[in-house]
C-alpha cells in the first residue's frame, strides 16, 4: 500500500468549475505540501501545512489530521491551472525527506 | 523572488560515464535536497545535506552517488558511473528549515543514459 494516495488519477474539467483533489497517507507526519508540476516538468511548492487551512488566491488546501486526509480545491478553475498537482509527506522524525503521491493529472479546459 | 538553478537542463551520457549535475540553492538556505523522477513514476527521495554533510539518504542513493558543496553556492550530484536505470529528472530543491519551511525546488535536469 502507498504510503501517499492522490485521487483521482486524472481530472478533466471546464473553465470556471469548482475542483477538489484529494489526498490520504498512513504513516505520521510533521507536514503535507501540495505542489504543482508543469509539463516542462518543474516543480512549485503551493502550500505547506500541518493543520487548518491555508488559501492563496484561488486555491484553498484542507488538512484533517485525525482521518489523515488533504484536499486541494481551485476555485474558478482556468486552463492555466492545468498541470500535475503531487501531494507529498513529510515525516514525523524526518521533516525534510518527503514522500511523494502519484500526483493528479489536471486539464481544464476552455 | 529568488530561485534554485539547475544546470544543465538535460544531460546526455553514455553508459559508464561519470556525470555531475549542478545546482545553485538560494542564498540563504541552509538545507539541499537531491530527488528525482523517473519517467512515468512519482518523485523519489535521494539525499538531503545540511553543515556539509549528508544527513539523511534513500536506499536509492548507493555507492555510485555522491554530493558536494564545494564552494559555498553550488550543490553537485555526481553519479560515478551511470546506469541505463539512471535516466530520469533530477530535481535539486533547498529549503531555510528543515522540515519546517517549503522546499524550493529547481527546473530539474532530464538524464539520458545510452
């Protein structure tokens, strides 16, 4: 069993609606980030966090610690927002080794 | 806003060749990361560096990977003598905490072993 799960896989949406990913993980840790991979294949960092919620400009991030589950929501979806959004663990003894979900396939489309 | 640089941005080798993969972290980081990507797989651990020493390695990183900090800016991969199995993205990233701050990660370089 992976120790980060990303749903779904794949996500095709239209321009303006409403998208959550989700994102579950089995073993303790000290913070979740949710990133975003370009087609070129570079990497940003959208959020950290290890409690609450966090927002920045259209995206909203979720953290439940007790059901060890995440989501990622983008309001107002826009084909700029298409691209790979990867959930990654950091864990409880080791902060800054992260583990990685598969990511989840974003195409919004006009 | 500063950035982490990676060069070159892909890397072609034969197999058996020696290859180092560059970084420049930002300037005030003080903890390095090496991950990579292979093709279709998700983003894999190798090696992180703190006070010019490793401080945590994956299983991944074996005898044939090595990192250095040579002069106060860069941050070197170097892999001693590459494997077909090697070819995948690798991602440099830094942070300014560890495990408590984002990681601000490079373009990436794209290795091709032949």
């Amino acid at each position: 069993k992976n120790e980060v799960e990303q749903s779904p896989q794949n996500l095709t949406a239209q321009e303006g609606e409403f998208i959550t990913i989700n994102c579950s993980y089995s073993v303790g840790i000290s913070a979740l980030h949710w990133l975003q991979q370009h087609p070129g294949g570079g990497i940003v960092s959208l959020f950290m966090l290890s409690s609450g919620k966090k927002k920045h400009g259209r995206l909203i991030a979720t953290i439940n610690i007790q059901e060890k589950h995440s989501s990622l929501h983008i309001t107002a979806s826009h084909p700029r927002d298409s691209a790979v959004y990867i959930c990654a663990v950091g864990g409880e003894t080791s902060g800054s080794r992260l583990t990685f979900g598969e990511g989840t396939q974003l195409t919004v489309n006009p | 806003e500063p950035e982490v640089t990676q060069t070159p941005s892909h890397q072609v080798t034969q197999m058996g060749q020696e290859v180092i993969l560059r970084c420049v972290p930002i300037s005030n980081h003080l903890y390095f990361y090496w991950y990579r990507q292979i093709l279709g797989q998700k983003v894999e651990f190798l090696v992180s560096f703190y006070n010019n020493e490793i401080s945590e390695k994956s299983e991944i990183f074996d005898d044939q990977f090595s990192v250095e900090r040579p002069d106060g800016s860069n941050f070197t991969l170097k892999i001693r003598s590459t494997k077909l199995e090697d070819s995948a993205m690798y991602f440099c990233a830094s942070s300014s905490d560890r495990g408590y701050s984002p990681l601000h990660f490079g373009n990436g370089t794209r290795l091709t072993v032949t």
